[in-house]
C-alpha cells in the first residue's frame, strides 16, 4: 500500500492562528502605528511650549503647566482626544480634543472642546474650521486663531 503523507495538524494550524492574531491585533488598535503623527516638542507664538509624547500632551508657560492624557488619536482625522489632568487649573479631569491642521508650510492646533464631559462627547463635538487657521476658526462661536505650533 503506498504511503500517503500527511501534514502535522500542529503546522497546519500555525498559518491559522497567525492570521487570527495579526487580524486581532488590528482590530484591537495595537501597531495602528507608532503614535499621533505630531509628536515631538513645539513653542507656541504665545510662550507656551508643547511636549507630544505618546501619553500625554503637556502644555506650560510661564506660571502654568498643563497636561493632557491621550485617551484616543486618529492620525487620518488629525486628532487627539485627551483627559485633562486633575492637576490642571482649569477643566480639570474633564476631556478636550486637539484638532491639528497645515496651513502653508505651518502647523495649526485648535483645543476645542476643552470641557467635554466623556471622551465620546468630545469625539462628537462639532470640529473647528481650519479654513483659515491662523486667523479663525476655533472656539464655539470660531472668531479665535488656531495656535501656531513651531518645531524644536
């Protein structure tokens, strides 16, 4: 009788489980990519200096230190949504979005709602209009400029 050979159903699993794994993993969020796409240390045309890491944004100036806790970013949509510190001097624990935009060859951010009462109510929130950052377009009623955030 001829021998027939037969796989191992161990290796004929493997193919399975690494395509169940890699499609998890996806799904989950985890290796989307590396972080919010404008990480990095900033000033700002107001004093202010921006530190972007992967948990946080931290906002401080002469007198003030605040800072954020990334909850949620999209890189597509260009936001970061964030905690605010209970530390914070205003709004503290309570939620903001920072809505980034290019305008020429400058980048913009609008930190707008910077009160919302859950991450999803943030996410929700009308987006600025980046139009015309540096001279509108952010704040509820969108007469402020966004702030100009300059590479260090």
């Amino acid at each position: 009788m001829p021998r027939t050979y037969r796989r191992p159903l161990r290796s004929a699993l493997v193919p399975a489980l690494l395509a169940v794994l890699l499609a998890a993993t996806l799904l989950s969020g985890c290796g989307r990519d590396s972080g919010p796409a404008i990480m990095g240390h900033y000033t700002d045309d107001y004093g202010g200096t921006h530190e972007i890491t992967q948990t946080t944004w931290t906002d401080s100036g002469p007198g003030y230190k605040d800072v954020f806790h990334i909850v949620d970013y999209d890189n597509q949509q260009l936001y970061i949504l964030a905690q605010n510190d209970a530390a914070n001097a205003y709004n503290a624990s309570l939620y903001s979005r920072f809505t980034w935009t290019y305008s020429g060859s400058g980048l913009y951010y609008c930190q707008d709602p910077y009160d919302a009462a859950s991450a999803d109510a943030a996410r929700l929130a009308a987006p600025p209009d980046s139009s015309n950052p540096a001279a509108s377009g952010c704040g509820a009623s969108s007469s402020y400029p966004w702030t100009r955030l300059i590479p260090q």
